[in-house]
C-alpha cells in the first residue's frame, strides 16, 4: 500500500475533482484514509456502531443514503425508520430506506462538512476494516441541522487523529461447491419454506451461493446470458413490474421496493435516475447471471442475480411482494423470457 502523510492527501483531494472513490483507487490508498485525513479540517472521527449511530440519524429527517460495491451504487432518498438493532444484524425497515446492517463491519466512520461553492455539503461516512466504503448517509437541504450538531457532539470519539491504520482487504470468496453433495443440496433446496434458510444450507454443505448455484441444476437455477442484465432492467422498466433490488457489501445491503421510472445508458454503465432512487450498475464487470428460485410458504422466490469475474455479488433482484403490490406472474413470465446463456442451453 503506497503511504501518504494526511497533508500530501488533503492536498491530492484540494487539487482533484475526481470522486474520493476514483481519488483512492488512483493513489493506491483505501477510500477511508481520504476522509481520516479531513479530522480537524472538516471532519471528526464518530462511533461507528449502528446501534448509537441509526437511532440519531433518524433525527436528520430526510437524507440520501448510499450503498455500493466494486460494480454498483444504490441510492435512495426518505428518513431513516424503525430501526433494530442486533449483534450480528441490525435493520430499518421502511418503503424508501429499507437496510441491513452487519455491525463488525462498521468500523471506522466520519462525520464530514465540507465547504463548496454551492453550499456545504453534510455526510455521514462509514468504513469496513480496510477502509472499504460501507455506507454513507448525505444530508439534503431539508435535514435538521440541530439534529446534525448534536450527532456530532454525542457520538465523537476521543481520538480525533488525522490518519489511520487499515487491514489487508479480504480476497473474495471464489465459486464453493461440493459435487458430491449435489443431491443433499437439491433434496433440502426444495423443502426450505424461507429464502433465508440458503445461507444456512450451504455453510453446513460447505458451498457458499456462487458454488451451490453452478452445481444445482434445473428447475432449481439456470444460467442467464450476461445480456440478461440489460434485458432485465429494460423490461422491468418497460412493463412497470415492481421489484426488490438488492444491492451491498459485507457490512450493508439496501433495498429499493417498487418500479424503475427511467433507465438511461452511459459508456458501460447503466443508471437509473427516479426522483429518489438512483442506480448505477457496470455492466462490464457482470460475468455470471443466474435465475433462481427458492421454495418460500408464500410460493417462489424467484431472483436474478449477477456476479463478478471474481465471484463477488453485485446484486439480486426479486419480483415484488404481491402483499405489497407486486405480480407474481408477470414476474416469473419476465425472468422465464431472459435469455439464457448459450452453452447452458446447448
């Protein structure tokens, strides 16, 4: 890793409009040694846990909130509601900002206010281990500035140091599979009731989602061409079929309910740009798409989701509730038409 005192990287971020992320990934740094350098310059180090830190965020009132990965940035406007809070998993469960948060990977955060020609800018930052980005909140004109002071005050850490120590960043996790447990994981596939049992089930197989999906087979998974991943968000948007669209990392995952409103290519990304949901997908680093379907009691789950050429999870798409105004059917016939990827189909 290629060491920068905190004032060589504050001048890097004076003299660049580039985004931190682009910055970072330029100088060979984690994005996070970007913000540690602005304590004291418009930035204080704050607890990370979301237990202390969600309950004053939902104070702010209306907000962005930002979750990305390597291949996609989700964002979506509303309030932060109906938190819960948990050891391992934390949540807010509300129609614009729906959250699921793994707090052992909230470990470094900021609260940053930075000065710009059009006004100043108000974030929330938080970091994994390595500096990783995690999940960031962005105050919009509307947020309640009393509420933003006393966040500050009351969540500030004593150690406000303008730089910082990372660990390695975790390699991702290749494509686990088992063959010759192929049949268990089969057989008990289609006796689960709940889409969360998965994970449970291929931890004790010893497979992890990428593996299990290459050795299951049909009727269970098929494998889409990478063209799938256009062709799905065209069609979504197209039909006005509400979906659930997942997008995270190890330590958040955030959730957009309901239709796509606009859909707008750019080189090799792919942006949706609603009034309060925004996406920006790379369609150039998807490598593997599957259909899937898992038995839940309230019928299948059916979802497509793409990966990296590292086997990374760039996100998941569900067809919406019908409970909460989706069509069950329209969703099946939409995933049943992508196209599929041609040796599977050989």
């Amino acid at each position: 890793m290629t060491v920068h005192s905190p004032a060589d990287l504050r001048r890097f971020l004076a003299e660049n409009s580039t985004r931190p992320y682009d910055l970072a990934e330029r100088l060979g740094i984690p994005e996070a040694a970007l913000v540690a350098a602005r304590v004291g310059h418009g930035a204080i180090r704050i607890d990370p846990q979301p237990g202390r830190l969600i309950p004053l965020v939902q104070g702010l009132g209306e907000v962005m909130a930002l979750t990305r990965n390597r291949s996609c940035v989700i964002e979506k406007i509303g309030t932060y509601n109906e938190f819960h809070d948990g050891e391992h998993a934390a949540m807010t469960v509300d129609p614009e900002i729906d959250l699921r948060m793994f707090p052992r990977h909230w470990v470094h955060a900021f609260a940053v206010e930075l000065k710009t020609e059009t006004g100043t800018r108000r974030s929330i930052q938080i970091f994994d281990a390595a500096g990783d980005a995690v999940h960031k909140i962005h105050l919009r004109d509307a947020s309640d500035l009393t509420s933003w002071q006393a966040l500050c005050h009351d969540l500030a850490l004593p150690d406000q140091s303008d730089s910082a120590s990372f660990a390695p960043r975790a390699p991702v996790e290749p494509a686990k599979a088992s063959p010759e447990r192929a049949e268990a994981l089969r057989r008990e596939w289609a006796e689960m009731t709940d889409t969360h049992q998965f994970n449970i089930l291929t931890r004790r197989l010893k497979m992890n989602r990428l593996g299990a999906y290459r050795i299951a087979g049909a009727p269970l998974v098929r494998q889409l061409a990478v063209d799938a991943v256009p062709a799905l968000l065209e069609r979504v948007h197209a039909q006005g079929v509400g979906v659930m669209f997942f997008v995270g990392n190890m330590g958040c995952i955030e959730i957009h309910s309901g239709p796509i409103q606009s859909l707008k290519p750019m080189g090799p990304w792919l942006n949706i740009m609603d009034p309060r949901f925004n996406l920006h997908l790379r369609v150039d680093h998807v490598a593997e798409v599957w259909a899937v379907d898992k038995p839940t009691r309230r019928g299948p789950a059916i979802s497509v989701e793409a990966f990296d050429a590292e086997g990374a999870l760039i996100f998941q798409c569900f067809g919406l509730r019908p409970e909460k105004g989706g069509d069950a059917a329209a969703w099946a016939t939409l995933v049943d038409d992508l196209p599929e990827l041609a040796e599977a189909a050989a």
